[in-house]
C-alpha cells in the first residue's frame, strides 16, 4: 500500500455533501411538509373553538297610545245650501304645526293621518295622503342628531340638519322623499 504524504488526514466529522440531508429533494420535502403539519396543530390547539356569538336582543318597544286628531264634524247641511257649497273637498283637521298634508290621493276624501312619538322616532301612518311635509321646529324631537322616522310602515331617517322634508308616495305605495330644506 501506497500511504499518501501530501494529503490532510481526514477529519471524523466531515460530512461529505452526498450524504446532506438537504442536497436530497424528496427529504427536503417531507421536512417542510412535517413543520406545516406541526404548525397546524400548534394553531388549532392554540386557538381552540370558535367564541360563541351571543344572540342580539331586539330593544324592548315601549308602546305609546296613538295620537289622532280629532275628526272634525261638518255642520248639518242647511237645505238653502247651493250645489257649489257641496261639492267642495270636506275641511281638514287640524294638525300639529310639524306636519302637513301638501296634497290627498282624492280630492274628493279626506286626507288623514296619525301620529306617535316613541322613544325619539317619529311614526306617521296616512289615509288618502299623496303628498306629506314635515318641519323640526316644533317637532318634539331633538334637533341635535337625527330621528328615526317610519311612514306607513317604510323607514326614513330625518338628519340633524335637515329642517323640513317633504315626501310623496309613489302609485306603488312606496314613499319617496322629494325635496329637504
């Protein structure tokens, strides 16, 4: 046997690059895919089951009697009365300073509605109303922010800075705001 002089023993340690465990591509996979499975585990224990959303309460509603006006009784009709008194639309009642009937659906009717305030919303239901305004300065309701407001059941909000608002309602029953001040 020939003994090489010129060479550096060789170390135990050495690792050669073939036997590296990242030179092969197969290992190198299933390394990564074991740390992505650990993570996975680690997250769900972790985290454990979802919180539990708590179910939403709607606001108890506290009702308030309905406020109507008062039907206002025509007079008995005189028998001297000429046709032209009989044909005129009967006479309105009188309303709160908030609120106004700009037009009725029939002439021939009487335009009516009613009105409730209940817990800072306005709700207006109408009969024979095609156009409707509505003013804050003497509603009863704070002008600082704005107010729920519900006609015939649809909801509208009547913001803070808006003085009046007039609605009208479409052939189809649906409320449409038209103009706002």
């Amino acid at each position: 046997m020939v003994a090489r002089r010129n060479q550096a023993p060789a170390s135990r340690y050495a690792i050669r690059m073939s036997d590296s465990p990242t030179r092969d591509p197969l290992i190198g996979f299933i390394a990564a895919l074991a740390v992505l499975i650990i993570a996975v585990a680690v997250y769900f224990a972790v985290s454990g089951a979802p919180p539990k959303v708590a179910p939403v309460i709607p606001p108890e509603v506290v009702e308030e009697p309905v406020v109507e006006e008062p039907a206002v009784e025509d007079p008995p009709p005189e028998p001297e009365a000429p046709e032209a008194e009989e044909s005129e639309p009967p006479q309105k009642a009188e309303l709160p300073a908030f609120l106004k009937i700009v037009r009725p659906l029939d002439d021939a009717r009487a335009a009516r509605l009613s009105y409730q305030i209940t817990g800072g919303a306005l709700n207006i239901d109408t009969t024979n109303v095609e156009r409707l305004r509505i003013t804050r300065e003497e509603l009863p309701l704070s002008d600082k922010r704005s107010a729920p407001l519900r006609i015939d059941g649809q909801p509208f909000r009547l913001r803070a800075r808006t003085q009046a608002v007039e609605l009208q309602r479409r052939p189809t029953g649906e409320w449409i705001v038209i103009s706002t001040d």
